[in-house]
C-alpha cells in the first residue's frame, strides 16, 4: 500500500502576517464599495496592514487598473489633506497625491480642482509616469461625504488627468478614501 500527504513548502506564516494579509484583502474588498455605506469597514481596521493606519486608503482606476494605496499614510491636520498614499512599502513605488484645503460642514461636499490637486505618480519604474490635474485638459473634483466613524476624512472622486510630456488625458474612475484625521 503507498501513501501521499501533501505538504506545505515554505515557512509557516506568522499570526502577524496573516493579520496584516486580512487587513490587505478587507481593505482591498471594502475599495471596491460606496464610501457612504462603510459601516462594515471597521473589520478592516481592527487587523490592520504591515506599514500605515489600518483600513486606511485612496483607490482609484487608472489606464485599465486599479491602484489601491494603503502605505505610507499619515493623520490629516487642521483644515488641510495633503496625503501621498503609496501602493507598494517603498520604492520603487506607484502613489496617489492629493492636495485639498478641506470643507466645511454639511456633508456631502463637492470640491473642483481649482486651486486643488490629484495626482498619480510610478516611481522608479522605467518610464517613470506622472499623472496629473493641474493642466489645461485636466479636471478633477472630489466629494467628501460625513464620516462613518469620528476621525476620518471619506469620500470619492473623479478625475481626466493629463500624461505628464504628453497631451494624453486619462479618465480615473470609482476614485474612493478613507483617511484618518489628527486629534
């Protein structure tokens, strides 16, 4: 009689890695969804990622894919976002640049670009590209919405950005974040 096993090749992973793959997987899945209906989105932030606020995010479809960007992400202060949320732990790296001076209530709100910014940047990759909305063709617009839960920043946006060296505009579209706000 013979018998086979199967067997697992590599090390065992880590309770630490199996977290932050579930907090990767939960933010990736909740991209995907309505920024006003993120109630559910506290399971993501309870197991967190490896670098970066746990369930934290800018997501958005660019030149056929999607770039979701969970690292390198630090607290909003005062009444101003400037945020540069990395795809990838470190260089080489692709990250979405945002540049909002923020609004006021009542929710949902509405910014242009005018005076604004957001862009999409792939660093260290040969050819480097740059995304961006401060063109003549270029526009984009986002939409804050009230927050699900105190001492975040959500929303969505929409965005025609301009090749950087090129006259190419580029629709972003289902542009979705969550960001954390300082005390």
């Amino acid at each position: 009689m013979i018998v086979t096993a199967l067997a697992a090749c590599g090390p065992a992973q880590s309770a630490r890695d199996a977290d932050a793959d579930a907090g990767r997987d939960a933010a990736a899945a909740d991209a995907g969804g309505d920024a006003a209906a993120d109630a559910g989105g506290d399971a993501a932030d309870a197991s967190g990622g490896a670098d970066g606020p746990a369930g934290f995010f800018i997501a958005g479809d660019i030149d056929g894919q999607t770039w979701l960007a969970t690292y390198n992400i630090t607290p909003v202060t005062n009444n101003f976002l400037f945020e540069v949320a990395t795809v990838e732990p470190s260089p080489p790296s692709r990250e979405w640049q945002f540049n909002f001076t923020l609004p006021a209530d009542p929710y949902p709100h509405t910014l242009d670009c005018v005076g604004n910014y957001i862009e999409f940047h792939e660093l260290g990759f040969d050819p480097e590209r740059r995304f961006v909305s401060r063109t003549a063709t270029s526009t984009c617009a986002v939409t804050f919405v009230e927050p699900t839960v105190p001492g975040r920043i959500e929303g969505t946006f929409t965005a025609n950005l301009t090749l950087r060296g090129t006259t190419m505009d580029y629709p972003v579209t289902n542009g979705r974040f969550r960001l954390p706000r300082a005390p």
